[in-house]
C-alpha cells in the first residue's frame, strides 16, 4: 500500500471537535476506496488540515475525502521515508 499527505484549506477557526467528526467521517467512507486515514492535523490560525492515508491510489484518497464532505486535489504520494 501506498501512504499519501492530503492538504485541505479553508478550516480556519475549525474545532479539534470538528476536525474529529470529518475525520470519522473519513473512517466511515474508506473502507469502499480500500484506503486507510492515520491521522489528522489541523492548524486553525492558517486554515490548514493535513491528513496521513495508506491506499491504492491518490485518487482512492481523493474519493474518500469527496464522499466525506471535504474535497480536495491536493494528496501526494509519500515513496521515500526515513526515521
């Protein structure tokens, strides 16, 4: 599986509330896309969520988060990793 970052704008003054509740939304929807959301975060003074996913494609991904109520064109694969 392939693991992505997705950028989402337009959160500003978004609750960590809030942010839990589209984020479970996205756990809901996955399992159609055969993607998995990691984790979430939110930087509410920018406006700025990023999301951590493993899936079959960004496009699984972009599906997901259309479904979720949160589209967004901005994922990007993550091939090289180190820790």
């Amino acid at each position: 599986m392939a693991r992505f970052m997705d950028v989402h704008e337009g959160f500003v003054g978004v609750t960590e509330e809030q942010l839990r509740e589209a984020h479970e939304r996205d756990l809901a929807n996955e399992g159609a896309e055969g993607v998995h959301f990691e984790r979430a975060w939110l930087d509410p003074e920018a406006g700025k969520v990023f999301c951590l996913s493993s899936g079959p494609s960004k496009e699984a991904v972009m599906r997901v988060h259309e479904k979720s109520g949160h589209p967004t064109a901005e994922v990007y694969e993550l091939p090289v990793e180190v820790e």
